[in-house]
C-alpha cells in the first residue's frame, strides 16, 4: 500500500497539476468536516526550489466553502514548472500548520495522463500461479492502470487475460505480450503488445501447454547464422549469439507494433543473465527500445544493474527505462517479507497522451517515464529517467498515487465479481470506474 502524507489525508486539493504562467482557481477541501470548524486561519504558498524565506505569496484571500463542505477557495498564477506548497497557517497556534501540494507543468508534461503500470507478469500458463484474467483484477485492486501478461515462450495466455476483460467498459487495460528466451539463449526479451510472436518464430513447438520445450525451429537456427556472419567487428569480449539473437527478436516485436525490452540482465542465474560488455553493447547500439531498469529481482541484484545504468548515463548513452515486477504471483505469501517478493515492489510510472499501446511505447521511448522500486514496508525508490520526471513522480506517489489506489481497489474487487459471473457486477463496476473517473479528473488541468 503506498503511502499518504497526514496533511494530504486531512484535506484534499484541486485541481492539483495545473499549468505555469496561468490564473487557477484552487478548492482546498476539509476532508475532516470539523477540522476547521471555529479556527481562524491564512494561507502561503512557497514554490520547492524557491528558498524558505521566499513565499511566492502570503495572506491569500479566500473565499469560504459553502456548508457542509468545509475549506476554501482561491486563486493564484504559479510562474515556474515546479511544486508548489500551500501551507494552512493557524495564528493562535492551538494547531500546528498544515501543507498541502500544487504541481505547475509545462504544456508538454501537463497534455500528458500519469499511469502505473507493469510490463512483465506471469501466469500459471508458464511458471505462475494465477490465471491471466485473476491476475489483471489484482492489479487494479493494487491502484495499477494497466498491466501485461509475459509467459515465457507463449503470447496464446495473454490474449485469454485480454479476452476475458474484453466486454468491460473501464479505464484499465490488459495488454497482451511474451517473454521471449530462445534455445540456447541467455538473455530474456520481453515484448509488450507486439501482434507478432518472436517465440513462435524460434522455438519449433508452438502448444500453450509445452512452454518449457526449448527445440529451435529449424528457421530460427538459420537466421541466427546469418545475421551471426553480419557481426564482423564486434569486441572480443561481447557475445557474437547473444547480440544477434536480440537482434532478431527485437525485428519481430517492431514490425508487430510492439516494444522490445531487455529484461533483468543483472539478475543472477548463477551469474549474471547477461554479461555486462554485452548488455552494454546492445544499450549503446539501440538494439532495444528499452531497459527492465528494476524488475523482480534481490535486492542486491536490483542495485547493481541500477548502478550499472548509471553509468552507461554517464557515458552518454541514452536509455529508456521501464519498471516491472516479474510478478510470479499476486497473492500475499506466509513467508516473512524479506523472505518473498511481492508484485506491488516495482512499478513503471509513465506519462502518455493516452493508455493505449502506442502512446505508451511513445512515451517510454520518448524519456516520459520512470520507474518505482519499492520492497514491502520501505518507502518508494524512484529510479531512472529524466530529473524532471522523477520530481514530478515523487510528487505524484505522494499526493496522487495513494489516492487513487484507494480508489482502485474497489474496482478491482468488482473485477473479479465480474469475471467469476456474479449477476450486476459489471454494471456496478462500470458505474463506479466511470465514477471515480470523474473524480480523479478534477485533479487534473486540461
């Protein structure tokens, strides 16, 4: 469950992100309908980056609530793309002040809808334990917008998530996908929402149900020797078979629509799945439209490649990042928390125009997104993309995110009401997403 600032339980604000350079009218909300009941107060407001002893503005005139809601209303120009912190001063100090949070954007950053989502999820058709569709209500109950199912070897699961979630008229989206790990290959692919398979190319037994048979199908072998004979110049100590397989398979997954993603390569199989001069070639010659930057990985595992990221920063190359879970199975486990890994730890925050395919892919590609790491009972670690878009997600996990997981979990306790047929469900689903939908809106400047 992530986590809420108390003065952001206490009162609500709206909307929250707004543009720069432009007069907005703010409703701040007592969501405690006595918290202000007979107590005198004055506003301030202070941009983050501004100095303490620079309020942008003090004493802003108010205009009272009408009952039974309790707050006020109010206007202010907030000049910089920034956070800006909105403090609830009582003078006769029987209560300590109060802060709520404003985010001034840019046009580009504020056309654009945060979603949580994960790239990466199994189900019992490869090594899981749930089935597709159960998995995508767990999601949402979680405060996820969208997810994908990833079996290993086989796309034919997700498309029955897809399909089983098909007749539902609501903001969260299964997309279907694959994991893609070739005979003899060590590296894993994941392909997001590509309508070609890459593992039906390779592997020679195609069934849902031998995910585990490897066999190379004899035209994966061929094309592995020729673009192998391409590979002329590269170094000693990256490996010829890893490159082009990658190679190959991000091919498919393009010219399917979809985004080709390295997972995990630092994940410890017994070494690492993929040796660093090798991961650091195919990242440079943008084999890859993204990197698993944290995904279901130890802890120890996690850091490294995250450091190993930063410095392939450092060295100028440009990396798209998205965060997954590598989720197994989205139940609780009895097994104490440093002992088990929940799907809920890592998470990719994006910014696109829409949730659809390709205003995701757009966006990842773009550098709109970041990505969450967040182990059971710590607080979120953002991790990788732009300094801009790690302030705006670290304001956004605070003031946003919490509430709308709350939110969410409803929904997805309709979802699995829905899918285990229970008469009205979807109706009582639909009309609360659409519900909550309008609320959330109101967050949001548009």
């Amino acid at each position: 469950m992530l986590h809420m600032p108390t003065d952001a339980a206490l009162f609500d604000i709206y909307p929250k992100i707004v543009p720069t350079n432009k007069e907005i009218t703010f409703t701040l909300q007592a969501l405690d309908p006595h918290y202000l009941q007979d107590y005198a107060c004055t506003l301030s407001v202070y941009g983050i980056n501004g100095g303490p002893k620079r309020p942008l503005m003090t004493d802003i005139p108010c205009e009272p609530l009408r009952a039974p809601q309790s707050g006020f209303r109010f206007s202010l120009t907030l000049p910089t793309e920034q956070e800006y912190l909105i403090f609830i001063n009582f003078p006769d100090k029987q209560r300590s002040k109060k802060c709520v949070s404003v985010y001034a954007l840019e046009d580009d950053l504020l056309a654009r809808q945060p979603l949580a989502g994960d790239f990466h999820a199994h189900t019992f058709y490869s090594d899981g334990k749930e089935g597709p569709a159960f998995v995508a209500a767990e999601y949402r109950k979680n405060g996820f917008d969208f997810a994908t199912v990833t079996d290993h070897r086989r796309m034919a699961s997700s498309y029955l998530g897809v399909e089983a979630l098909a007749g539902l008229d609501t903001p969260f989206v299964l997309y279907h996908g694959e994991e893609v790990h070739p005979n003899a290959i060590q590296q894993h692919v994941v392909s997001f929402a590509a309508d070609k398979s890459a593992n039906a190319f390779a592997l020679l037994e195609k069934s849902l149900e031998t995910w585990r048979d490897t066999s190379a199908d004899p035209a994966w072998v061929e094309e592995i020797a020729r673009v192998e004979a391409t590979l002329t110049d590269l170094p000693e100590d990256v490996e010829r078979t890893e490159v082009a397989s990658a190679m190959i398979v991000s091919k498919i997954i393009r010219e399917g629509g979809g985004m080709a993603i390295l997972a995990h390569p630092h994940w410890l199989w017994p070494v690492h799945n993929v040796a660093d001069p090798t991961t650091r070639y195919m990242l440079k010659a943008g084999i890859f439209d993204a990197l698993e930057l944290v995904g279901g990985m130890r802890w120890d595992e996690q850091q490294t490649q995250i450091a190993f990221y930063e410095q392939l920063c450092a060295e100028g190359i440009n990396i798209p990042v998205v965060g997954s879970s590598d989720m197994h199975s989205c139940l609780n486990h009895p097994a104490p928390a440093d002992q088990v890994h929940y799907f809920t730890e890592e998470r990719t925050v994006l910014f696109a125009k829409s949730n659809t395919r390709e205003d995701i892919i757009k966006a990842v590609k773009d550098g709109y997104s970041t990505t969450i790491y967040m182990p059971v009972g710590n607080y979120p670690q953002i991790c990788g993309g732009s300094y801009r878009m790690k302030c705006y997600a670290n304001f956004l996990m605070r003031e946003y995110f919490p509430r709308h997981e709350a939110r969410c979990y409803a929904e997805g306790c309709l979802m699995h009401d829905y899918l285990a047929g229970v008469v009205g469900a979807k109706e009582q689903l639909e009309s609360l997403a659409a519900y909550n939908k309008a609320l959330e809106s109101r967050y949001f400047y548009r």
